[in-house]
C-alpha cells in the first residue's frame, strides 16, 4: 500500500494544553494557529498529519516542573500554584482555541459530534483531566466539570492525591507501587460511571487498577500505555491487566513516549525506530484483539522517535505499519475506528 494523503486519526492523549498555558500564557492561541515551538502539535501541523481529533489532557504539573519551565525558583512557583486556578486555566485555553479557530475546532461531548469533525474535517477536542488534584474527595466540582465538557479522567498521574496513589518506580520496574484507592478514589469511579465519564488507567498503580475492574461497569481503557512484557516501564501494563481490559472490552491506545517503547528504557529518540511503535501495536492486538488497539502518542509529553518527528510525521508511522503487513482495514481501525468504538462503549452511545 501507498499512502498518499493522511489516513485521518483520532489520538487519546497529548499535553497541548499543557504546553500552552506553560510556554505561551501570554497569546496560547496565536501560538497554537502559527506554530509552536518546541513543541509537536499545532493546528497546521496537525491538519499535516491527518490528526482529526482525540483527548486533550489538562494536567497540574508539579511545583518543580512549573519552576523549571519558567525559569523561576520553587517558592516563587508556589506562590501562585492553585491547583483548581491551573485547571480552570487550562479549560480556558481549550475554549480560546475553539472560539478562535472559526469553526474549524470544536470540543466535542458525544460521539455525533466527533463524527462530524470527521466527515467534515475539522478538529475534534475532547477535554481529559489526567490527575485529579482539582476535584475536592467529596466531588462537589464533578459536575460542573462535566458542564465545562470535561468526559474523561485518569484519577492519576505519579503523585498521591485524595484518591489514591499513580504509579511510580524506575525502569525496570513493577506496577504494583503503592495502595490501591481511597474511599474518595471509589466513590470517584462510581460517579464517573454514572455521568459516562470514560476512566483512564494509565498512571494507575497495580492496586488501584485491580479496584477499578473490580468497581467499574465500563470498558477498562488506557489512553497511552504499553506493554510491560516488552518495556518494564512500572507504567505499562502487564499481560494479566492486558487480559482484565480485554474482558470489560475495553482499549490501550499505544505511547509514542521512546521510555515506553523500548526494551532498554531509554529516552534517546534518534536511534528509537518507528518499528518500535509497531512491535507493541502488534504484541497489544495479539492479547487484546484488532478491535482494542489505537494511538495514545503522548505528543507534547514525551521523547519522541525522530523519524516520526511530530504530529506531521503521522503517515511515517502508517507507513511503518504497513509494511508490517497492515492492510488498509486494520490501519483504518487502528487509526480510528476503534476509538470512536471505545468512545460509544464508554459514554453509552
């Protein structure tokens, strides 16, 4: 097969949002629709790529991170580090950029909606909250999240919150790094079930995971992870957590992140092949089935492989899959189709 346009793809994480608000506070949506440095993602880059949609993450970095990136001390970042403030903040920006983008990005909350950016290619933007250190334990701020579009959450991310604990560990490591979840993280899964917020595994430690398929009635999904059997990063997921998903039907969209990829754990893009991606796209369909296998780049997160570059560098890693021996159904699928699947399973469309 040759490509000769983008195969359109729908992704299920990346830190635009993030970058944004930490590198360009002053005009994020100038930035956004000329070019962001630095960075993989921005609205020609994207249209680029073939990139049609997926989960933009808001996510409250750590103190030191906020400090680093602004060239500040830690106590100077703190003065001004509210958790909820950084969200809010976040949200915002996703609104700018839909208000700016003169109809060509929309946020998204059902499925009909991200079908339409499709069939009429524009920029489908599901709000994800990755961590939820903005959500107080009696989950009084849920709904009005779930007003401002807000339709996935990964309770987690690496560090404890009223919820539990992320995973956490050095490569190579387990995922079994801490206790499960907190009465708070309970009552959390339950009311995501309720609203058809879709749950995020992926920082979850092995405890906290096992409670989640143990309380959930929806698909179990891991919006950018990996597998664990060929990359013991304590943040991929083992073969008997593979098995759990595959039963609740659920989805692992694979991390572009090369500390994800490879058998080493190394963060070196330049010598990370694409085929990389590939090997865990294979050994993932292998366990979970052609019907539960996307894309969860990581894009503005993560050390990348230099041949797929950025978000442009897309029909790269389509064409690496194809001379992998993907026909044109499956790469339609896992471009794709098996989000907007796993989408419907999760929100009850």
């Amino acid at each position: 097969m040759t490509i000769l346009s983008p195969l359109p793809v729908f992704d299920g994480h990346n830190d635009l949002l993030l970058k944004l608000w930490l590198d360009h506070p002053d005009d994020p949506v100038a930035a956004f629709y000329s070019r962001v440095e630095n960075g993989h993602l921005d609205f020609a880059r994207m249209k680029r790529g073939g990139f049609f949609g997926g989960l933009f993450a808001v996510f409250i970095p750590p103190v030191s991170y906020v400090a680093q990136m602004r060239n500040q001390t830690e106590e100077q970042a703190l003065a001004s580090y509210d958790p909820l403030a950084i969200t809010e903040a976040q949200i915002a920006i996703m609104y700018r950029l839909e208000q700016a983008s003169e109809g060509r990005l929309r946020i998204c909350r059902t499925l009909s909606e991200i079908e339409y950016c499709r069939r009429h290619q524009l920029i489908a933007a599901v709000l994800h909250i990755e961590g939820a250190g903005a959500l107080d334990a009696e989950l009084t701020r849920l709904d009005r999240f779930y007003d401002l579009g807000v339709r996935s959450i990964g309770p987690f991310w690496n560090l404890p919150n009223a919820f539990g604990e992320g995973v956490t560990g050095s490569f190579p490591g387990s995922p079994d790094s801490g206790a499960g979840l907190t009465p708070a993280g309970k009552a959390l899964i339950r009311a995501c079930n309720q609203r058809r917020i879709m749950l995020d595994v992926s920082h979850m430690n092995e405890k906290a995971f096992w409670d989640t398929a143990a309380l959930s009635n929806r698909p179990l999904v891991a919006t950018h992870s990996n597998a664990h059997t060929l990359c013991p990063q304590p943040r991929n997921l083992t073969d008997a957590q593979l098995e759990t998903i595959a039963q609740s039907n659920g989805f692992v969209g694979v991390n572009f992140g090369t500390a994800f990829l490879r058998a080493d754990g190394k963060r070196d893009s330049a010598t990370t092949p694409l085929t990389e991606i590939v090997k865990h796209i294979e050994f993932l369909i292998a366990k979970l089935g052609e019907d539960r296998v996307g894309f969860g780049s990581d894009f503005d997160g993560v050390n990348i492989p230099q041949q797929l570059g950025d978000v442009s560098g897309l029909p790269h890693l389509m064409q690496a899959m194809s001379h992998a021996g993907f026909d044109d159904r499956l790469l339609e699928k896992l471009a794709w189709r098996n989000w907007l699947r796993t989408l419907a399973a999760s929100w009850g469309e």
